[in-house]
C-alpha cells in the first residue's frame, strides 16, 4: 500500500462511501498514535500532540492549517498550553473517508518535521 502522506485528497461528495472496517484496519497500520473515535455517532480520527511550550504548539497548529488549506480538507483543532488536539473526518458523508485517513499521516508528518 502507497504511504498515505504520500496521497493527496480526492473531492468528496456527499454520496461517497465510508471507509469500511477492513480499509480502517488497514489505514490504521499507518498510524499507530491515532484513534478511531465516535462521537455524536459520526466515526473520527483523533491524536493529541505535545509541546514544550504554547508557541510550539500555536506553531504546529498554524501549520496544520496551511495543509488543510492546501489539500481543502479541513479538520478540528483544539489548542491548548503545551498541546494540540486535531481530529479529522467528512462532513460531507458524517464519518470516516480515506481522506481523513491521509490527512492523520500528513499531520503526523508535520509533527515529525517540528521534532
């Protein structure tokens, strides 16, 4: 399977299918400090991220935005002291695509570049 930092986004409709459980598992293998979640029954990918400091974590933050911008895939982030909280999924389907998927791997990238 292509590294999924390697991808890009695909436009997602609102008819496009979910990942199934067997595409999760297998995403999953890639990014083995992400969660699947579910909240208000809409299936997530969610990591926390840690800093020593607010401007490390503002910094990531930032770019975490740029990337989102960039692929136009757009996730939640919560910034705090010395950490941040970004889950992705697709509002468009009300879960999980491989999009998300490959957004995780391209902030996971990110994170590693900072470290």
């Amino acid at each position: 399977m292509t590294k999924l930092r390697h991808l890009k986004c695909e436009a997602c409709r609102a008819d496009a299918p979910k990942a199934t459980d067997a595409e999760i598992a297998e995403y999953m293998k890639q990014l083995p400090d992400w969660t699947v979640i579910e909240q208000d029954g809409i299936r997530r990918l969610e990591r926390v991220f840690t800093f020593k400091n607010f401007a490390q974590a503002l910094a990531f933050t930032n770019k975490v935005g740029e990337l989102a911008e960039e692929e136009g895939h757009h996730p939640s982030i919560a910034l705090e002291w010395g950490r941040v909280g970004v889950v992705w999924w697709t509002h468009a389907i009300h879960g999980l695509h491989r999009n998300d998927f490959i957004m995780a791997a391209k902030t996971d990238k990110v994170y590693d570049s900072m470290h």
